[in-house]
C-alpha cells in the first residue's frame, strides 16, 4: 500500500468486527456505531456480517441492509 503525498507509509490494522456480549454475538460496520445483533452463534453472526457487507456492496443503503438483517432473522434463516 502507498501512502499518500507527504505521509510517511504506515501499517493499519483491521479490528475483529464480532464480539460476543452475554453470550450471544454481535457485528460491528464502520457505518453504525451501535453493534448488530445478536445472533445466537459466532458462525451466525459471521454469516450475517458477510450477508451485510455484500448488500452494500450491491448497492443497498445502510438500512436496507439492516432490514434485511432483519428480516432474515426474523425467518430464522441465519
């Protein structure tokens, strides 16, 4: 990666975007400050996160793709 004009090259670091709160799993999007979820297993919450990340990368809004969280948890389909 190179950096930009006038900034010294550095190394980022990605954060785990899941975390297990009660036991039950939560994802986290640059996006929302507040956590998504829970889900009921780390993998489900894993599927979840990756669902959303391909919603908005086809172009869904932000709530859209949480409404379609939504709706798949609601239908049990995580």
């Amino acid at each position: 990666m190179s950096a930009r004009h006038g900034e010294k090259d550095a190394t980022h670091f990605r954060s785990e975007r899941l975390e297990c709160v009660n036991g039950k799993w939560f994802f986290a999007v640059r996006e929302k400050t507040d956590l998504i979820g829970p889900f009921s297993s780390k993998e489900a919450a894993q599927k979840a996160a990756a669902a959303y990340t391909e919603d908005i990368a086809e172009g869904r809004t932000q709530v859209d793709a949480l409404s379609h969280q939504f709706l798949r948890r609601a239908f049990s389909i995580d």
